[in-house]
C-alpha cells in the first residue's frame, strides 16, 4: 500500500480504512485487514485511533463512519462561493425549466456536485445508501466538460494523464482528440451538452461560472432525452447560460464588496 506519491503513507492507510468501512457500511479489524492486506495489528491501531478523534464509532466489535463526515462535508459545501452564490439560480433553473439542475466544481481533476435538485432524500427507498450525488470523470458530462473548457490545454492534458478517460456509455468521449475538438466548440459557443454521455437516455446542458483569474465551477440542466434532446442548442442553453452569468455576476460583487 505504501505509495511514492504519497508523503505520508499512514495517512493513506488510515483513509483506506475508512473508504472500506463506507463500502461495507460496518466492519471489523479481521474483516478490513483481509480486504487491505495489512496486518490486524496495524489496522486495529488505526481504528482506534479514528474512534478516539470521533471519525469511527464502534458497534460491538465492529465499526461505522461517525456523523463527524456530515459536519466536514457541509461545511466544505457551504464555504464555496459557486454554492453560496449559485442555489438560488440552480433552484430557478429547476423550476424554470422543469429539469433537475446541478452545481458542479472541479477537486482534483474529478466533477464534484455540490447541489442536485430535486434529488429529495424522502422520495429514496429505505434501503437506498448513495443518497447524494458525489464525484464523477469530467469528461463524461456537461458541467464537467464545460469546466475542462476554462483550463488551459496544459491542465486539460494533466488531468486526462491522471484519470483517463473512461467510457460511461457508448457516446462518452475517450480519446484526447476528440476531447480537446469539442473543448474548442465549447469555448466558442459558451456552452457544453451532453447527449447521454453519462447516463444513457438522460442528456443536458451546462454553462461555465467563471472569470479570468478562476474557474468556480459549472451549473447545469438535466434531464430525460425525449423531452431535451430538441432544447439543448436552443431556448434551454440560453437559460443555463443566463444563469451562469448571474451567478458570476453575484460572485464578482460579493468579491469586490469585501
């Protein structure tokens, strides 16, 4: 498990812990230490310790993730300028449009979703686990793509290198190419969309929410293709990419009132 990349490996251990416990909900030191290949001695040291800082709370002799994950994850959420400034218009855009709305960023070179409307926990199964939205490859759909656009082709290449370019359906762009050619058409027209690239039948629309020192993220419109398809280049990017430009609006006077 030791990693050159990584200063501190038994940091790395310890979040390995912890991405294994989130898979299997709960678990025990034997269980974790067969699943990671690290002895139980030096696993059990690490569960204690995550307990002791309130990150694990043990149910008899295994263990789960603590609440304290919600706490850092919202207060991470609500610390960004795209989610304190951007959703009310992501709200709008639901309602104005009929369509479910995302705000995404970039976090080291993955798609993080910071709000999702109309994802509501009530209408869940009980059984359901992933009950938000996290992160995705940003090349597989419209925010993402629309926030590739604003980097350089250095960063863009950089980013590629490090994660590739995974297919998610059929019509997810993988090769650099092909990538950087709509990159280019993004650009020029202010807007990216995705046509079933991520999920299939479920396509979008999405605009940059950036200046030119920052790239704050995206905003986007989603939807079934059988009610979109036919709005993407039309009335529907218009929209997303007023919304963005709000949003930028909002950020830029909220900076300059400091």
């Amino acid at each position: 498990m030791d990693d050159p990349a990584v200063p501190i490996n038994s940091v790395k251990r310890s979040y390995a812990i912890v991405d294994e416990i989130r898979e299997r909900e709960i678990a025990g030191t034997t269980e974790l230490a067969n699943a990671l290949s690290l002895p139980k001695s030096t696993v059990h040291n690490h569960l204690r310790t995550l307990e002791a800082l309130g990150y694990l709370v043990k149910r008899g002799g295994s263990y789960q993730l603590s609440t304290q994950f919600l706490r850092l994850g919202r207060e991470s959420r609500n610390s960004n300028d795209l989610f304190l400034h951007g959703r009310q218009a992501a709200k709008s855009l639901a309602d104005q449009t009929n369509t479910y709305s995302q705000l995404v960023i970039e976090e080291n070179g993955r798609g993080a979703i910071l709000l999702a409307t109309r994802w509501d926990y009530e209408r869940l199964p009980p059984s359901s686990r992933h009950v938000y939205p996290t992160h995705e490859h940003l090349h597989t759909n419209a925010p993402g793509k629309a926030i590739l656009a604003q980097f350089t082709a250095k960063r863009v290449h950089e980013i590629v290198a490090h994660h590739g370019l995974p297919a998610r359906t059929d019509r997810t762009l993988t090769t650099e190419e092909t990538l950087t050619a709509e990159l280019t058409t993004i650009r020029e027209r202010g807007y990216a969309v995705d046509t079933g690239e991520m999920i299939q039948g479920i396509v979008g629309v999405a605009a940059p929410v950036a200046t030119d020192e920052q790239v704050y993220g995206a905003i986007a419109a989603y939807g079934p293709a059988s009610d979109l398809r036919s709005e993407l280049d039309g009335d529907l990017a218009t929209i997303v990419r007023e919304k963005a430009e709000s949003i930028r609006e909002d950020i830029v006077f909220a900076t300059l009132s400091d």
